[in-house]
C-alpha cells in the first residue's frame, strides 16, 4: 500500500520554484517536477496532477516522495536509473575512437556508422554492433568522422602579429575626421531568376519556391564602412579590375571623405589592392594626389576575421540578399534601400578584440623571440 505524502513549501521553496518556471530555462523534467510540487503544495490531488502535466500518477508519487523523504533538490533532480551494462567495454571505446580518427579504409573517402561497426567486429569478440552503440560512443567523445570542415590555417609569424596589431591598434583609436578609418572589401553576387512564379504564403503554407533557377550572371560588390562611425557604402560593378579599385579609391577621397587629411584603409592582400592599381586607372598627377590621402593598412593574409567589414557583408547578406534577385537594376535598388535604412538608424559594429586581449589569448602562437644582444658601448 502506498503511503501518502504531503508536500508542505516554505516561502522561500516556493518563491524558488515559480522563479524557475518563470525562467523557463530548465530541463522540461525539472519543470514538471516543479510543477507538480507546486500543485501537490496547493492541496491539488494526485490524479488531476497528472492529468493537468501530462505525466503518470507513478512520477507524481516519485516526487512527492523524494521531496518528504530528502528535500527540494532531491525532489528536481534526475533519480538514477538502472540500465543494461555497456555494450563497449574501456579499451574496446578506446579503440573505436583511435579507429575513427585514423585513415579510412581504402576506397572510402571517410568512415561511416556501418564501416565503423564492421571494423571494430572484426578486431573484437563481438558478433554485431549497433550503429546506434558506436552513434553514442562517438557522440561522447564529441567525434563526427563523416563530417569535416574547410578552415584557412594561418601561419603566425613576425609578419601575421605586426599586420594583426596594426590593425587592431586602429580600430582602438578614437574617432577622428582628419584620419578616418576606412574597412573595404569586395563580395561576389550571383544574380538568380526564377524560372517559375513563386507561390505566395498564407495562413498554414509557408512560401513555396521552386528548386529550378536561372543564371543571370555575377556582379561585384564593393564595401566601405567607417569603423568608428555608423556609416557604410556599397557600390555595385561588373568587375573587380584595378581600375574599379582605383575608382573606388577616388570616390573614397573626393565624395565619402573630401575633408580628411589621410583617411587609413583597412583591407586584405588582394593584387589589385596596390598604389600602383591607381597609377594604372589614372594619369600620375592625379594617382599621386589621391595617394596623398590614402594610407593602405593590409590584414595578414588568412585573417580576413580582422577586417570589420567582413561582418557588415554577413549583414547585408543576412537582411538583404539572401533571395533571388535577377537583375543588377533591381540589386542596387535593393541594396540601395538596405544601405539608406542602415545609416539612418546609426546601426554600427563594436568591435571587441583588443591589442592587449590578442597578447592574452593568442600568447602561445606568437613567435618566441631570440636572445637580446648587448648594446654597444659609446665610446
């Protein structure tokens, strides 16, 4: 015969748990525990408890009890659970997780749940595996063989650590209208029809789009944002030559910045973005007049994290250009209308990777430097 416990809360135990479902940012077990200690407390009977949470009558007795017997805590948390012994014994797992991240067999690009299982069957006594057992397994170890990802891994050397606080250094710096700082960048756009009309949303159906596109060809976009003012540019063109670069250096200093003195440039390594590019575009007086109020300060190569803009172009992409878009008319009015409600509500990036922070995280990957020599002697 079941005994009957009777759940008493003091204040502060129940002012405890309606913060925690409040929040809402529990197990949803723990919350039901929570739930019904709550009910239980109010003099709500077993049954309706069960009921009204959705568990069995068995979970609300459990509870009940464990809160009488120990206390609230013992009450929320999970009651071991008796359970078959491990299908992988220690060296047996060891062995799966060396298997999983060595070579795959040859003529497999990499190894699967099915191929994993066969291995570790013919190196061990079992008969059979699970691809459940080994999902778990690996999942453990946090190991995902038949996934990989595509990083660019730089060398940090003298050159990477100068570039990276130079750059950093600038951004640090307060704002200054004879010396702007200036991020640029380029981004590719495909431009996509539709091949089929779209079918609208309504209530119930989401927007359907067919699957079947057109090529309408790429253009290129070039971006400018101020980093340390909410303003940003973007310029649609054909191409990105030297030329288009050098225009987009022209249009930096005699319309976005006619009043600066020498306006710092932020951007990557590409081979066009050169002084000589401008010497290419224009006649020398006018190249060398524009190089008067320039200064290039390039981001070390495979750190394209550091140039600022790279987020703003994850922005436009995110807010503005992730549908299809056919034309380039139709892309620069889009576009347009994107950069115009982006300025006007002073929305701006804040950047906070520091000098000093570098140094303290990436301390080991700086380059050891060598003894210090002895200063000469004057004599």
């Amino acid at each position: 015969m079941n005994i009957c416990y009777r759940v008493e809360l003091s204040e502060a135990e129940r002012a405890n748990l309606q913060a925690m479902l409040s929040g809402g940012k529990q197990a949803a077990r723990t919350l039901k525990r929570a739930q019904i200690l709550l009910a239980a407390d109010a003099g709500v009977p077993d049954e309706t408890i069960a009921q009204s949470i959705a568990v069995g009558g068995a979970t609300v007795y459990r509870t009940k009890r464990r809160f009488v017997e120990g206390n609230l805590e013992r009450a929320l948390s999970e009651e071991p659970r008796p359970g078959a012994a491990r299908k992988l014994s220690g060296p047996e797992e060891a062995l799966l997780v060396a298997t999983a991240c060595a070579k795959p067999p040859a003529g497999r690009a990499r190894w699967t749940l099915e191929l994993l299982a066969g291995e570790i069957v013919r190196l061990t006594q079992h008969e059979s595996l699970s691809r459940e057992t080994l999902r778990r397994r690996l999942c453990e170890n946090a190991l995902k063989p038949w996934r990989q990802k595509m990083w660019c891994v730089p060398k940090i050397d003298g050159e990477y650590v100068a570039r990276m606080e130079d750059v950093l250094d600038l951004y640090a710096e307060p704002s200054d209208p004879q010396h702007p700082v200036v991020c640029f960048d380029e981004s590719p756009v495909q431009l996509i029809g539709e091949t089929r009309q779209p079918l609208p949303a309504t209530p119930g159906q989401i927007e359907r789009v067919d699957y079947e596109y057109r090529r309408c060809g790429t253009v290129n976009l070039f971006v400018v944002l101020d980093a340390h003012r909410p303003w940003r540019r973007v310029k649609v063109s054909e191409q990105r030559t030297a030329c288009d670069f050098a225009r987009c250096m022209r249009e930096l200093v005699d319309v976005d910045f006619p009043q600066a003195e020498r306006i710092r440039v932020v951007m990557d390594n590409l081979s066009t973005h050169t002084p000589g590019s401008l010497y290419q575009a224009f006649p020398p007086d006018e190249a060398h007049r524009l190089l008067q109020h320039l200064e290039f300060h390039y981001t070390p190569k495979h750190a394209s994290w550091l140039n600022m803009v790279e987020i703003e172009i994850g922005v436009l992409k995110g807010q503005c250009l992730d549908r299809r878009i056919d034309t380039r008319e139709e892309l620069e009015r889009e576009i347009a209308a994107w950069e115009r409600e982006r300025n006007a509500a002073g929305a701006r990036i804040t950047w906070m990777f520091t000098t000093e922070k570098a140094r303290a995280k990436m301390g080991r990957a700086y380059p050891k430097p060598g003894p210090l020599e002895p200063l000469a002697k004057r004599s």
